[in-house]
C-alpha cells in the first residue's frame, strides 16, 4: 500500500506521507518519495511548488525507522534500496521547482534532515524539529551535520548535533530553521495557500530564481553573481517575461499581489 499521495492545487504538488502508527521512515518509503520527486521534476509546465507534508496527526517525519537501524547495524538485510535516502534528498535539493516542508508536528532525526533538503520550511504552531542521534549514540547520517549548520549558522547548528536538544516552533523560525510559523488549527490548507505565493508566478522565473539562490550559495559570490547574471538575460528574453513586461507597462497588468 503506497505510503505517499499526491494532490494538486493550481501549481502546487503536494506529498502526503501517511504511515501507521507515527510516520516512522523507512526505506520502501523513501523509495516511493524518490519516484514522486523524480516524476515531478519533468512535470515543470504544470508544478511550479512541490510540498512535503505529514498524514498523521502530530506527525512531519517522526525519524528513520528504528528497525530499518537496528538492522543495518547488525548486517542484516532490509527492505528497499539502500540509496533511496540520497535519492530523494539530492532530488528535494536540486529539482528544479522549489520544495517546501509543511511540518505540523513532529520532525526529527531522518525527517528533521528532510526537510533540510528542501527549498524552505514552514511550520504550525505545534512544530518540533531536532537532531536527536547523539542521545542513541549515534550522528545524524542523512544531511544533518552538513545542512543544518549551513541553514542556522556553525555555532548553533553544532549544539543541536551535540546536544540532541529538540527545537520548538517559534525558536526554529528565530533561528531560520523555519520561514513561517502558521496556526495549528487549518495548518494544511494555509500552508498550500502559502506556497501558492509561489506557485502564482511565472514557472521559468521562479525555477531561475530557486536556482540562482540555491547553487549561487554553494560557491564564492563571484560565481553566484556570474549566474545570476546568465540566468537573469535568458528570463528576461523569454516571451512570458516580455508580455509580463509589456502588460505592466501599458497599464493592463501591475505588481499587486507583492507581499509587503
């Protein structure tokens, strides 16, 4: 029985991740995520945002699977591909529409480092994300001790490897763990609406964007800057962006709908 669904809502694709009884991730799982990103990533005239959200009350990703662990640890074989996990995470990470995790509840360990891959994070009031392997003697091993340092800074992001400390909803925004904060009570569809300031934009334009701000933060600013540059004479040329240009001018479209 598949684990994730798919739902679509004017240019956002949204993954529903329902597995009894905590939405523990395991392999199979990660696998059928990493077909859904793959997929998606060709569909880029009809998805513009894809969001990653949980199916089960209080649930994001609760972590790995326990006993996909324990039996990795002991050599014994266990269901699925062993890459998934990179899969779906390099894909979360370099597809070209932005990805955003919608997390009303629990993110920890394995889905805490799910949504480090993505584009941006959103949260409801009861969100809870943290990096809790060192209180099982264990490291972060899908992207934890690589991403989250670069998302909140070195400092912080070494204490909540070292400490396991797990991060509530307002703390995680403060420190940029999290864009928004959202209420708990219709957390869904406001975090759908909240992608849908995305997804309203041109497709082109904002896949450009993504990429200059995501791979431009990989190298030294000369090169993000030299992209930047590239990408911004190939939009500017395309013909959406000169009858976008066209219509503002003549009085026929305008820039409203900009968040101040």
């Amino acid at each position: 029985m598949p684990t994730w669904t798919r739902e679509d809502h004017d240019g956002v694709a949204v993954l529903t991740f329902r597995r009894e009884p905590s939405n523990w991730m395991d392999l199979v799982s990660m696998g059928e995520l990493a077909d859904h990103l793959g997929a998606l990533s060709e569909q880029t005239d009809a998805v513009r945002v894809v969001m990653l959200t949980g199916g089960l009350d209080g649930f994001f990703i609760a972590h790995a699977d326990l006993d996909d662990l324990a039996k990795l640890a002991k050599g014994e074989p266990i269901e699925g591909d062993l890459t998934s996990w990179f899969r779906a995470l390099t894909l979360l990470d370099t597809m070209p529409q932005p990805t955003v995790a919608a997390i009303d509840g629990q993110a920890w360990g394995g889905g805490c480092e799910t949504s480090l891959a993505c584009t941006m994070r959103i949260g409801s009031e009861r969100a809870h994300l943290g990096q809790p392997e060192i209180v099982v003697g264990i490291i972060p091993g899908a992207g934890g001790t690589q991403r989250l340092p670069r998302l909140v800074g070195g400092a912080i992001g070494a204490e909540l490897c070292l400490t396991g400390r797990i991060v509530e909803a307002e703390e995680a925004r403060r420190i940029g763990l999290l864009n928004a904060v959202l209420p708990t009570d219709g957390f869904r569809d406001a975090a759908i609406e909240w992608c849908q300031q995305i997804s309203r934009h041109s497709g082109p334009a904002v896949f450009a964007a993504r990429r200059a701000v995501v791979e431009g933060l990989r190298g030294p600013l000369a090169d993000g800057l030299a992209l930047e540059s590239r990408l911004f004479v190939e939009i500017n040329a395309s013909e959406d962006a000169q009858a976008r240009n066209a219509a503002v001018a003549r009085g026929a479209s305008d820039l409203g709908g900009v968040e101040r």
